[in-house]
C-alpha cells in the first residue's frame, strides 16, 4: 500500500475503489449492528427502527453535503484516508461507550410515555450520527478525487457508486446473518472498525496497519453483560433478537425479549401452573366436548403452555411453532420445554407454517398479541381463515391479547376479526390488561363453560378462577357499536 501523500497527485482506482467498498460496508454494518446494541433497552419496534434508519439517512446527506465541499476545498488522498480512520475509531468506541449511557438514558425516560422513541432518537444521534457522517463524506470525496477529466466524470462516479452499495450491502448482511449471531455485538463493531481502519490504509501506507491491528486486539476483550440484571443466568443475540433469562428469588425464571417490557415465558421448579395468563389456555379443552387429541401453540416461546398441557392432556400431541431457534433451545435448556414427548418444535413463523402443513387441529393456540410487538399478519381476517381452515370440526382457536390497561382499542380490533371469521366467540377478563378469547367455526349451540370446565382435569381448575362463569360471546363491534374488523391482502 503506497499512500498518495501530493494533492494534485491522484490515487489508483484500485485503493480508491477498495477505500470506496470498505466505508460502504462501515456505514450499513454500523447500522445493522447498532439496531441490536439498541434493542435490549428500547426493543426493535417499527419507532426505533424509524429513528434508527432515519437518523443514519439523514448522517449520511449531511456526510455527503460535507465530503463534497471539503473535496473541492482539499482535494487530498490523505485527508480522505484520515476521515476513514477517524470513522473507524468512532465506531470502535460505541459499543464500549454505549453501556452507561444508555442505563442513563433508560433510567431518565423510563416514566416517559414516549420513552423508547425519545431514547432511542438520542441514542443513535449521539453514538452512530458521527461515524455515518464521516462515511458519508466518502462519495464524493473520492468521486472528486477520481475524475481525471469531465469526459470520464460518468464512469468514475457510476463505478464508485456501485462499489459503495456493493460494500453496503454485504455491510447489511454479514452483520446480520453471521457476526451478531457467531461473536455479538460488541465484537461486531470491532470487526467492522478494523475493516474501515484498514480500508484506510490504501490511502494512507502500510504503516497504519498498526492502527488496524491494535483495533482487531480489542476483540480480545471479553464483551462482558449485554445488559445487567439482577439473577440473570442467561443472554444472547440471535440472528432475531435479545434474549434473557432471569431467576427471580422465589425460584421462577422469567423469559425476557428485547427490552423486556412482557414475560414471554414463565417456569415454576415444583408446578406447571404459573398463576398467569398461560393457565388459561388448560380451561379451552374441556370446551370440545371430546378428548384433546392435536394442538398448535402459534408462538411457543419457552415451551410454559405446552409444558403444562403436555401434563394436564399428556394424549395430545402437541405443535410448538416458534420463529427464534435460539428461543427453543433456551426452552429446552431452563424451561423444562424437552420434559414432553408429544411435544415437536417447528422453528418457523406462525402463518407460513399453517400454509405448509395439511393437519388440522382441535386445539390452535395464538399466543402473539403482546405490546409493543404485534404481528399484524397474525391479526388479520386472512390468517383467522386460515385458523379455521386447520380447525377439526368444532375445534377451538384460543387467544390472550394483552393491552394497556387504559386502551383496549387491540383487545376489540383483534376479537372483531375473530368473530368475523368465526362464528362462536367468547371472551373472559383475565387482568385488567389482559382478555382470553376462544372461538369455533361451529355454528352449534356452545356447551356449558361452567359445566365443561368442572368435567375438566381436576388440578387444572385452578386456572380459570379469574374467568368468568359465563364468558361473554363476542359480537365482534366496538363500545360504540360499529364493527372493528382490520383487512389485510398480506
């Protein structure tokens, strides 16, 4: 690597081309991965990645604004490698610097309705904005740099461009696909400095390599807690999200997602009962009329109600679908999920796997509707058809929404499109932010909810205590009498 120290001296197109495709790759992979560094104190909702794409957009139009002046100022190979190397250092820095600062930030916004969209707006702003920014200058300093007369200007810029987007785009899948999951965060922005460092160095000389290697010793260092927790005993970042497990000290361990806002899965060392929404599904069997021979859990999580139906209905067999690998493998280690034999794990989304199957269920569980992340493919009058077209006659969909307390307008959406698409729906209170819903294609008279249920597993009775005697039917309309029924194509 030979630097081009003159300013009037231009750089081969190979060492500018490859500064070109290195930046591309800092500026996606930075955002890539800081989407995973914001995500287990602020989630990953569709807020959060607004701010998160948009501040980036925004880092990089000023970035180019910037690196054109500045080129037309001092057109200079060795300036261009220095913001590179500066650019690498900033993104080496966040992931050491983000810790503090965001249980600062989570800390000082935690009472903020608008806390995870404010946090996170600061949160990028103040850790990424500055590293995208220089990336940003790239272009069209190397544009300037590369064009050797107007007659050309064309091809050099079309082939930089090109360069660049290649290099972003493979900025957005190793990240994703392969660094977070393989070695974390952390050490995926190390990984990605140490490529901007040395992508620098075809500008700069050989001996900045240095720079480059003292970056890539940093990986060394051991990454340490995502996020501290008291009792925590497990965490990691699979290629869909942040997982923790955490042991409270009455000896339950609790499944957390991504900011841990709900419970996605509960475990009791002495009882497959948790006092919890969960139980609830154990009430929906006795309601057929029949022995509970199959059942899908849409959204199995950790395995807590299959683990539980698994003991209260042991002739079932049992579906699990569940979108995250690395969530089944949790459930399998600290939730007791591998104790039921009839149970089969399917890593798959939930409404691509009833597309793909042909059996067909007495019992569907959808255990999805959890804010802030509502799937609203798994909310719609499409996917309630294709529920009932996997439903045996007379079986039963069964559903927890879980909404804030002071707005219901999920609960009465969601249970309006179920009555839409099948007739015999009721619902019962769990909580003040939680309603159980259950509905059958079936058009006959519905059985006895109090009968069914005393004809139940005995120790199972427990579960439907918070229920009412007689769940409401649902009419499918809102308090004001009109009908809430969202529509889909998708």
């Amino acid at each position: 690597m030979t630097p081009a120290t003159a300013a009037g001296e231009r750089p081969g197109s190979f060492a500018l081309g490859a500064l070109v495709f290195g930046a591309g790759i800092g500026a996606l992979a930075t955002e890539i991965t800081a989407s995973r560094l914001l995500a287990p104190y602020f989630g990953s909702s569709t807020l959060v990645w607004a701010n998160l794409i948009g501040i980036v957009l925004a880092a990089l139009a000023l970035g180019y604004w910037l690196g054109g002046r500045l080129a037309d100022r001092r057109p200079e190979p060795r300036l261009l490698g220095g913001i590179v190397l500066v650019a690498a250092v900033f993104v080496a820095v966040i992931p050491f610097a983000a810790k503090p600062f965001l249980d600062f930030t989570v800390e000082g916004l935690d009472t903020a309705s608008a806390g995870a969209v404010v946090g996170s707006f600061l949160a990028v702003l103040l850790l990424c904005a500055p590293p995208v920014v220089l990336l940003g200058m790239v272009s069209p300093f190397a544009i300037r740099l590369g064009v050797a007369s107007i007659a050309t200007a064309g091809a050099v810029a079309g082939r930089l461009y090109a360069l660049s987007t290649a290099g972003s785009l493979l900025g957005t899948f190793l990240p994703a696909l392969v660094l977070i999951p393989a070695i974390g965060t952390q050490r995926t922005f190390l990984v990605v400095a140490a490529v901007l460092a040395a992508s620098s160095c075809f500008l700069l000389g050989a001996r900045y390599l240095a720079v480059t290697a003292l970056l890539a010793m940093l990986l060394l260092v051991p990454p340490g807690a995502i996020k501290g927790e008291e009792g925590l005993i497990h965490e990691e970042t699979s290629t869909y999200q942040y997982i923790a497990v955490v042991q409270r000290p009455d000896g339950r361990r609790v499944l957390h997602l991504n900011e841990g806002v709900a419970i996605h899965s509960l475990w009791w060392p002495y009882s497959v009962l948790t006092g919890g929404e969960w139980d609830t599904y154990l009430a929906v069997p006795p309601l057929l009329g029949r022995p509970l021979e199959r059942v899908a859990i849409l959204g199995n999580a950790a395995g807590t109600t299959a683990r539980a139906l698994g003991v209260y209905y042991p002739a079932a067999e049992i579906d699990g679908v569940e979108l995250d690998p690395a969530v089944s493998r949790v459930g399998m280690r600290y939730f007791g999920m591998g104790a039921n034999p009839r149970l089969t794990v399917h890593d798959a989304d939930a409404r691509p796997f009833l597309r793909s199957t042909d059996a067909r269920y007495d019992l569907i569980v959808v255990d999805a509707y959890r804010q802030p992340y509502v799937p609203f493919y798994l909310a719609t009058r499409e996917f309630f058809r294709l529920v009932r077209d996997h439903l045996t006659p007379g079986g039963i969909v069964a559903l927890n929404v879980a909404a804030l307390p002071e707005d219901k307008r999920l609960v009465r959406a969601v249970g309006g499109t179920l009555a839409a698409e099948l007739p015999r729906c009721s619902s019962g209170r769990r909580s003040a932010s939680t309603r159980s819903s259950w509905a059958s294609p079936s058009r006959s008279r519905a059985p006895s909810c109090s009968a069914a249920w005393r004809a139940g597993p005995p120790r199972s009775r427990r579960s439907v205590d918070s229920l009412p005697p007689t769940p409401v039917p649902w009419s499918g309309r809102s308090g004001r009498g009109r009908t809430t029924v969202p529509r889909s194509s998708g």
